[in-house]
C-alpha cells in the first residue's frame, strides 16, 4: 500500500506539471501581447504628440501670414487715402 501511494503521488506530480508546462505557454502569450499592447500605445501617443507639434506649427505659420495679410491691407487702405487726397489737391 506504501508503494501506491508513492505512485499516486508521481502520477499527480506528472499531471501537475503538465498542466503546469501548458500554462506556462499561455502565460508567455498573454505576457507577449500586453507587451505589445503597451508598445502600440506608446508608439500612438507619440504620433499623436507629433501631429499635435506639426499642427501647432502650421497653426503658428498661418497666424503670422494672417497678421501680415492684415498689415498690408492697411498699408494698402493708408495709400488709397493719400492718394485720394493728392486728387484733391
């Protein structure tokens, strides 16, 4: 009867550590994907952190243009008044 209990013991030991070996790959897998996960995310927040960058640039280069195109509208205005004036004279 020593002798059973003995083998029960290894054969609960062989199938723990087959369940174990199994599971081992599963949880490689679900280590590997959360890693990847994580990878994707970081790579989408730095393209969002980069066209955010961009587009503040372009929104930086448009307010400058804006701001001259006005300027020059009134330059533009200032002379029509003085040569409208000229006439006059």
């Amino acid at each position: 009867m020593e002798n059973g209990y003995i083998i029960l013991g290894i054969i609960a030991l062989l199938f723990l550590s087959m369940y174990g070996f199994a599971y081992l790959s599963v949880l490689k897998e679900k280590i590997k994907a959360k890693k990847e996960l994580k990878l994707d995310l970081e790579l989408q927040e730095r393209r969002r952190q980069e066209s955010a960058r961009k587009q503040a640039i372009i929104d930086e280069k448009v307010r400058k243009f804006n701001e001259r195109k006005e300027e020059i509208h009134q330059e533009l205005m200032l002379l029509e008044k003085m040569k409208e004036r000229q006439k006059a004279v």
